[in-house]
C-alpha cells in the first residue's frame, strides 16, 4: 500500500527536489528541525524517493569539516512529488462557518 507523504516530509521532499541537497541546508530551506528532517531524509532515501552519496574525504578535510551527506531526488521521488502537490493544489479554501442560531 502506498504511503501519503506528512506535511512534513512533503516540504524535505519539495527542497531536495528543489536544489537543495546537504541535510543541513535543507533544515535551513524549510525551517524544520532537525529531527525531523534527518529521519524524513533516511525514510525517503529507504522508500525510493532520494538517494544519497557522501561528500570527498580529502575535499572535507580541505574544508577543515565532517564529510557532509548529499541527497538527490530519484524519478520515483519527482513522481511522489508531484502527485502530493497535486493533491495539497486540488484543495479548496473554506469559508468561514457562519454561527448557528438556536432556538
């Protein structure tokens, strides 16, 4: 059975798809904390939906840091994508409820 993506994962899913590929750059694009981005990024790389590779060790020490994790969406991950926004764009503003009366 096919998951729905969370809000949440939606919005990770939306950066990496997006350009956005170090964890902590996408912590900063969606303003989520980090403990719920890094476990949406290890659920959707696990499901298909991104993949990931780790930076040059030599590059990371050139930049006196850890090597950093990059994650790519992968097709399935586009087409996941895109089906949520179809979904969240279909949904209609309410208005707002008008007060019952009572008798």
């Amino acid at each position: 059975m096919k998951r729905e993506l969370s809000v949440a994962s939606l919005t990770v899913l939306h950066a990496v798809g997006s350009g956005t590929t170090h964890g902590f750059d996408v912590i900063e694009a969606t303003g989520l904390p980090a403990g719920t981005v890094y476990p949406a990024l290890s659920r959707m790389e696990r499901d298909g939906l991104l993949t990931s590779s780790w930076e040059d060790v030599a590059e990371a020490r050139a930049g006196k840091r850890p090597p950093r994790r990059y994650y790519r969406i992968t097709a399935r991950g586009v087409t996941t994508l895109n089906d949520a926004l179809a979904r969240v764009h279909a949904l209609k503003p309410i208005r707002r409820a008008r007060a019952s009366s009572s008798r």
